[in-house]
C-alpha cells in the first residue's frame, strides 16, 4: 500500500482523502493541518497531526499531497516538504511555474525524492492535450478555454486580499472566440479576447470596497489582462447563490494537414466538471501513484505531468491496460 499523507484540510484535501480511500493501492497516513489538529475531523476517519509534524513522521509516508494555494502556500510547502517525501502539488499560477519548478527540482534532487508539481486539470491534464494536440498538428494553433466555473486559486487570491472576507471568481469564457476557433478561423487572441472574470465578494464591516475591487483589478497573473466584474455580496447571498465549485473548459487546436495543407482538422478535449476540488483530488492521487513509482525506480527531481509515463498514473496493471485501454 502507498502510504499518502495530506498537507491541508480544505476543499482539494477533502477531494483528495475521498480518492485516496477510494484507490485499492492506498492509504492515508496521515492529515497535517496548520490549524488546531483537534479541531479537525476527517470523513475517513485519518488521523489529524499538525504540520510542524512532518519531519518527525517522514518514514511513514511515501507521498505527501500538498492541498494549499497557489497564490501564498505552495511556492514554500512543496520545496520545503519535497526536501523530506515525495511530493505532489496543483500550483496553477502559470507565469511562475518555470520558478516553482526550478525551487522544487533543487529540493527534491538534494533529498533524492520525486516532486510533481502542477497536477490539476490546467495545468496538468490540459498541459497534456495540448502537447498531444500540437505534436499531432505541428502547422495550427493551440487555444484554451475554462469556465464557466469557479476557479479556486482565483478565489482564493481574492480571499487574502485586506478587508475581504470571502469571494468566489467565475472565469467566463467568450463564446464567440470559441466558435471562431472551432469554425478553423485560426485566429489571434490576447487574454481579453478569450475570458470574462466575475467576482462576487463579501467585504468585512468597514472595509475599503473601491479599493478591494482596485486590488482586484489589477491584481498581476490574476485578474490584470482581463474584463473584470467585481459585485459585493452579503455572506448570505454568497452562501445561497454560490456555495457549488463546478468547473471545466475545452483544449483546442485547429491544425492543417497535406501536401499542400489543404485539410483542415480539430481536436478538441473537454471537461464538464459537478466538483473542481474532487476531480483535482483525482488527479493528484493518480499523480501520487506515479512518483512513488518513478522514485522506486530511482528517479528524483522536479516533474511535470508531462514527465510521467501514462502508465504510471493508473491502478491497473500493464495486462489490463494492453487488453483494455490501448
């Protein structure tokens, strides 16, 4: 059995316990929390710990899944805890992932662990349509589009902003650029052209809302290069009217093939989603399943998705995969 340990309890740790104890190969370790352990109660049943705990329980876990934010908590945990397990993490701030991976890579090699890093649905399993897509169609263009949903790195950056006291951001794709895309118009966009970002925002007794919603605005990675809306709401409202965490989006890429390149094509790969923070907990399991694999072998370092043998994500062996999936 693979021994998991969860870093963080929220809506991705919640997600990843649920997959972890429904996967044949695993079992949690642990739960390690940065809040009162006591005050913590799991759905399996896992034994809560605190995060200053990890170090001295190291041996007991062959994978820790890192279940923080993008925005303040991974660019430290996962270099930090790669220097004591294999690690896993979802960091989505795509401008800086070149960094993080470099700071992780460094950590990981000095350990001798495996540290994958990015392993949500984008980036993670759209960084591999994509590849897919633009290896199979070298002369086209690549173009991503997500939402309607919640997206929760941005609502959670929107949540460590002063005077905010909770907050949920929609990212709204543009139906027209997704028709000109799919009509093979092959058309040039800049972030506008493609997203719209709602925000719905509960704001503290007092708080500054001219400048919460500047702070969004122009929050840099986040929200700068794109129409924003920013709406105060009661808790009230937000509970009743946007208490789900749907998600999902589309991978396309319309390419040209022949001689003379005179057939057009598209790929398109979808994902409809009821819960972003379960089915990312899918996936960071299934990616957890890889590096104890890959470190078995002797492998360490920094990875990508796009790094691991397809293979090694799954529970099933070589035989079923050869007889049912190839």
């Amino acid at each position: 059995m693979i021994r998991i340990g969860i870093v963080g309890y929220g809506n991705i740790g919640r997600g990843v316990e649920s997959a972890v104890t429904a996967a044949p190969d695993m079992e949690i370790a642990a739960v390690f929390t940065r809040r009162d352990p006591a005050s913590v109660s799991t759905a399996s049943g896992a034994s809560v710990r605190s995060y200053d705990s990890i170090a001295e329980m190291k041996d007991d876990i062959d994978v820790l899944i890192i279940c923080g934010g993008s925005a303040t908590d991974l660019p430290w945990m996962t270099p930090e805890l790669a220097g004591l397990c294999n690690v896993i993490d979802s960091f989505d701030t795509h401008a800086r992932i070149p960094e993080h991976f470099a700071n992780v890579d460094e950590a990981a090699k000095k350990s001798g662990k495996v540290g994958i890093i990015s392993c949500g649905w984008d980036p993670g399993y759209f960084s591999l349509a994509r590849i897919y897509a633009d290896a199979a169609l070298p002369d086209g263009d690549s173009y991503t589009f997500w939402g309607r949903g919640v997206s929760q790195g941005h609502s959670d950056a929107i949540r460590r902003i002063d005077g905010v006291a909770d907050a949920r951001q929609y990212t709204v794709p543009i139906q027209e650029a997704v028709d000109r895309v799919r009509n093979n118009e092959h058309p040039v966009f800049c972030a506008r052209d493609m997203h719209l970002r709602e925000c719905y925002v509960v704001a503290e007794e007092g708080a500054d809302k001219e400048a919460i919603e500047q702070a969004i605005k122009t929050m840099p990675n986040y929200f700068d290069e794109y129409d924003t809306t920013v709406t105060f709401v009661t808790q009230e409202e937000l509970d009743r009217d946007h208490s789900g965490l749907p998600h999902g989006g589309s991978v396309l890429r319309s390419g040209r093939t022949g001689n003379d390149l005179e057939f057009n094509n598209t790929i398109e790969y979808r994902l409809d989603l009821d819960s972003n923070p379960f089915f990312t907990g899918s996936i960071l399991t299934a990616a957890a399943r890889a590096a104890f694999r890959m470190n078995a072998e002797g492998q360490c370092g920094a990875k990508a998705l796009f790094d691991v043998p397809p293979a090694y994500l799954s529970q099933h062996d070589r035989s079923e995969l050869l007889a049912h999936m190839l």
